[in-house]
C-alpha cells in the first residue's frame, strides 16, 4: 500500500513538472507573426519582420461610399511575389485569406499595376493588429475600388496562380 502512494505522489510529481517546463519553454519563444506564400506546392513562410517595408499612402472607400485617406508602411505585393522568386507578370490571380477565412482575389493585371496594392503592416502609424488582439497582422490594401471589399484583414496566406 506503501508503494502505491510513493508512486502516485512520483508520477504527479512528473506530470506537474512536465507541465511547468512546458509552460516556460512556450513561455520563452515569441511566436513570429507572419505569412505564408503560396504557389502551386511551394509554401514560403514570411515573417513579418522580415519584410522590406516602404511608406505609401492612398485613399479607400467603404461600404457607404466615405473616401478615407491614409498612411501605411509595408510592402506592393508585386514586390512581395518577385522578392520570393514569382514572376507577378506570369501570375493570373492572387487570392489572399484571413485568419477568420475571409478571402479577396485580385487579378494579376492589378498586381503589375504601379501603387495599386499593397500588404501594409501599419496604418496611420498604428500596426495593424492580428486575429489576437495586440498581435501584429498585415491587411491587403487594394488602392482604386469603388469599396474597401477587397481589404483583408489579419493576412496569413497569399496564393499565386
């Protein structure tokens, strides 16, 4: 009987201590925001940070027909698809999907179009927030539409075809 309660105290032990190393190695890695390019079976993680950011700014419209102009930093998606070694001339569609499995596809006339559109990681000098609230996220922003549709928000996956 002695024995059995030696062990049960032992195997807690171990569970609880498994549970802590656990909790402090998590706890000891920041997950890296970021996303991932797709096209055909090639999957590419991007971080965030990692991007070559420039300014821009532009207006938008929304659903009511309100024009907004604002500033942003982060990256024409044209030079998102080349920086990764996809022609963006020899792409026909970009689909670009949210957290939430929001999606919004542009042509790829529109990506070689000059200032049209963008991944911004900041607007008006705020980052863009993530799915999580304060987590760093990117927004797809489409420069020339009659209503911000086209704008996703909380990007994690950017596929070429």
């Amino acid at each position: 009987m002695n024995r059995k309660k030696w062990l049960g105290v032992l195997c807690a032990v171990i569970v609880v201590a498994a549970l802590v190393i656990g909790f402090l190695h998590k706890g000891g890695q920041e997950e890296t925001a970021g996303i991932v390019l797709i096209q055909g079976d090639s999957r590419i993680e991007i971080s965030l940070e990692d991007l070559q950011q420039e300014s821009f700014s532009g207006e938008t419209v929304n659903g009511k027909g309100e024009h907004f102009e604002h500033e942003y930093e982060g990256v024409a998606l044209y030079d998102l698809l080349e920086d990764n070694g996809i022609d963006p001339a020899g792409v026909t569609e970009v689909e670009v999907r949210a957290a939430d499995q929001y999606a919004a596809t542009v042509t790829g006339e529109e990506v070689c179009e000059k200032d049209r559109i963008y991944l911004a990681v900041t607007e008006d000098g705020a980052p863009v927030e993530g799915i999580e609230e304060g987590a760093p996220g990117a927004e797809m922003v489409v420069f020339g539409d009659s209503d911000s549709k086209r704008c996703v928000r909380c990007v994690v996956e950017v596929e070429a075809r």
